[in-house]
C-alpha cells in the first residue's frame, strides 16, 4: 500500500504541517491521503536527509519500521 500527501506554502505553513504531523504522530491519530497510518509503539528508524542539486535542493524525512510480514 502507498498513499501520499502533497502541499504547497511557505516555509510557516511547512514548520506548521510539521508540528501537526508531529502532534498527530504523538496522538496516534495519524493518516495519509485520509487512510489511516499507524506506527508501532516499538523502536523506529528515522532519517532526516538534505540533498541540493543544480537548480532544486531537497529536505526528506523517512521513518521505518518492520512489519513483520
């Protein structure tokens, strides 16, 4: 399964959909493109990658875990 979410705004509007996502993280109330996401309670892995290239740079945040399928 893949779901995504797209934005556009300023650098305020992604520091605050940042701290949303956070919150909704926290809260386990999470979801993406209106399908709930949950994250296990256990250890996860994060990462948090920045990449600039000629003409378009780049910030990522990835968070994993094992499914246990």
């Amino acid at each position: 399964m893949k779901w995504k979410e797209d934005g556009t705004g300023t650098r305020q509007d992604v520091a605050s959909y940042l701290n949303g996502l956070a919150a909704r993280i926290g809260s386990r109330s999470l979801s993406v493109d209106g399908q709930p996401a949950t994250l296990p309670d256990g250890e996860l892995e994060y990462t948090l990658k920045y990449d600039e290239d000629e003409g378009e740079a780049q910030l990522a945040f990835k968070v994993t875990w094992p499914t246990g399928s």
